[in-house]
C-alpha cells in the first residue's frame, strides 16, 4: 500500500510593498545631518529651489526630505497635525511646492510612542498616520525606532508597511532600527526598501570608517528593490578633507547606499558641491545591475572592494590611512577579469590605458579609486 504524505505547511508570505520602486538606490536631500530640528517650512521651499537651481536635480537628487520636528500634535479624531509655527502652511504645500518643481517629497515618523527628538510617533496610530501622509501627497516615508514598546521591529515595521499598501499610494518605505534586529535579512519583503544597518554618523572620519566596516559581510544583501543604507552622508559637514570626503562618497556609491546629502544645499560648500555631482560616481551608484561592491582583500593599510557593472566593473582602491601605500589590484584574483583591461580613474575623469595581469597604484593618502 502506498501512502501520499500531503504535507501543508502554513507559509506567512511577507509580500513587501508591491510599488515598483527603489530599482536604483534613492537619490535626494536630507534635512537632519545639517539642521536637527532647526527645520521650517522656507528652508524646506528653499531647499528645493536651490535643488534644481544648482544642478542637484539634474544629476539625480529627486527627493526632497524632512526628517524629525516637523510634528505637531494629535487631533480629537487621532490624526497627526503638524507644527504651527515651524510649518503653519502644512505638509501638503510643502508636497505641493516640491511636485511643482518635479521633485518627490518625503516625510519622517516613528514606530514608537514618541520620535528620537520626542516628538509624536505613530505606534497605534499607523493607518492614520499612512492615510495623511497619501492625502498630503508624501512620496516616502523614513521610519525611526526610538521609545518603542519592545516588541520585535519586524511586527511594528511590517504594521506600517501594510497601512502605507493600503493607501493605495507609491511611498517609498526606508526602515530606520539602525541594524537591531538584522533588517538586511527581512527588510526587502517588509520595506520597499531599505534598511539602515548602522547607529547614526556622524561628521568625522571616525564614524565613517567604524561605518564601512560594518558593511563588511552584508554586501550581498542589496540589489534591486532593497538596499543596506549605512545612513545619510555627511560631505559638506564638519571638518572631513577633501579625500576623505570623496572616500565616504565613493564607497557609499559602490555599496548601492541611497545617496541622501546632508549638507545645506542652500549655500553648498564647493568641494562637496562638486563631488556630489560627479556624474561618473552617480553612474556607480544607479547603475542598473544593482549589485554591491564587495571586499576582496583587507591589509593593515588598505582595502579592495570590487563588483559588477552591468557594462564593466568597479574597483575602490582604498588607502584607509594618511600614509603613502602601494595597492596591486589582480584582475583574475581581485575581479575575476581575464584580457586586456582598459581602466579609468572616475575622479580624475581620466583614462589610465590598457592593461593586463594587474593595475599599480601608489596611493599617496587617503584616497579611492575607481575603475572599470
Ligand atoms: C534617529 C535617526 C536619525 C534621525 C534622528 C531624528 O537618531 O537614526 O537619522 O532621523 O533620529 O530624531
């Protein structure tokens, strides 16, 4: 006699928040790395201007975004209001002023009783929440974890998830619980999508390095629809140089990071104005394969990450220190490339030849390349 086993198995599909958005890793503005809770309403407006007036837009920075303090109070009814006196037009003309210019707007909440800066959060008020941010026309929504209940962040990120489906309308979800409870293993079906692997950065090199390191072994969790996010840059802020400004940026680029700059785009500072709009590293970032570079070899001084183009390859030659160094990147062992390897210097805008077996560089400080 022969038995049919009929095995059901109860399945809790986790469909993430089926809006087609986030194939390339999110471009715009952030309000918090520069301003805090210094926020208004004309330093929003004017953000946007200075956004297509000085060439943001163009290069790819599509959205305009207010982080925490912009939060008001709760009404009889349960629905959030907004300041009144930082933001007595509302969120919905601010939504407008953007959209007017082509931009996306997005918005900040918490899945907790009160924000990080004690503000209202929206745990047990997710749907109103979600059906104000559709009515005001929010295009994406950044969700912190501050003064939670304790109960599993997936339970409270997937609440919010389902009430911004609901609404019927395309928000862009960005999981903020700074890498607690592993959201690169849960984000991509629960946000759409990413997740912020980190504790907050913070201007200094310190931060940013401590950063990089931990994006060590999760590489292989961003692709298209989902992203790690080691949080927002910070270029233009603090006292970063040069090199270490377009170390942060260039990794950020070839980890598929959202690229969110932080400064006051109102007056940039020059050099972080001129590495934000480097076309060839926003081409790294966007490019459409979506696959992150990877480390391939770690000394005491330097790093190799490499990875993938969908029409070459990437290489961040990364002298972490201030000392010059050597760094030998093998094509086979490094990128797994075979032949003759045209390379290019996405900084200097430079072609560096053709070449075979390996690429030499004395690095004389602490610098990235690229090449492909
Ligand atoms: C947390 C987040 C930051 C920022 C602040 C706002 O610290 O990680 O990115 O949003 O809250 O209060």
């Amino acid at each position: 006699m022969r038995f049919t086993f009929l095995i059901i198995a109860f399945i809790t599909i986790v469909s993430g928040l089926d809006n087609g958005l986030g194939r390339t890793p999110p471009m715009g503005w952030n309000t918090w790395n520069h301003f805090q809770c210094q926020v208004n309403e004309q330093l929003l407006k004017d953000s946007a201007d200075a956004m297509i007036e000085l060439g943001f837009y163009k290069a790819g920075y599509k959205y305009l975004n207010l982080d925490d303090c912009w939060e008001g109070h709760r009404d009889e009814n349960g629905y959030i209001t907004t300041d009144p006196i930082t933001f007595p037009g509302g969120i919905k003309a601010l939504a407008d002023y953007a959209h007017e210019k082509g931009l996306l707007f997005g918005i900040y909440s918490d899945a907790g009783r009160l924000t990080c800066a004690r503000r209202i959060g929206s745990l047990g008020y997710e749907d109103k929440d979600a059906q104000r941010y559709a009515e005001w026309g929010v295009d994406f929504l950044k969700y912190d974890n501050c003064h939670n209940d304790g109960s599993p962040e997936i339970q409270r990120y997937v609440k919010m998830r389902d009430a911004l489906n609901r609404t019927g309308r395309p928000i862009f979800y960005s999981i903020c619980e700074w890498g607690k409870s592993k959201p690169f293993l849960w984000g991509r079906a629960v946000g759409n999508r990413y997740w912020r692997t980190t504790l907050d950065i913070r201007a200094t090199w310190a931060s940013i390095i401590s950063i990089i390191q931990k994006q060590q072994m999760i590489t292989k969790y961003a692709g298209p629809g989902g992203w790690n996010d080691p949080d927002m840059l910070q270029i233009g802020n603090g006292q970063l140089t040069l090199e270490e400004q377009r170390s942060h940026f260039s990794l950020w680029a070839a980890l598929k990071s959202p690229l969110l700059l932080g400064f006051d785009i109102r007056n940039p500072p020059v050099e972080a104005k001129a590495i934000a709009l480097n076309e060839e590293i926003i081409a790294i970032n966007q490019d459409p394969l979506g696959l992150s570079v990877s480390i391939v070899q770690r000394t005491r001084f330097f790093d190799i990450w490499t990875g993938p183009l969908s029409d070459g390859y990437v290489a961040v030659l990364f002298n972490r220190g201030e000392i010059p160094v050597v760094i030998t990147l093998y094509f086979a062992s490094h990128c797994n490339l075979e032949g003759e390897i045209a390379v290019r210097d996405l900084w200097e805008h430079a072609d560096k030849g053709n070449f075979t077996t390996r690429f030499v560089l004395l690095s004389n400080f602490l610098f990235v390349f690229f090449f492909f």
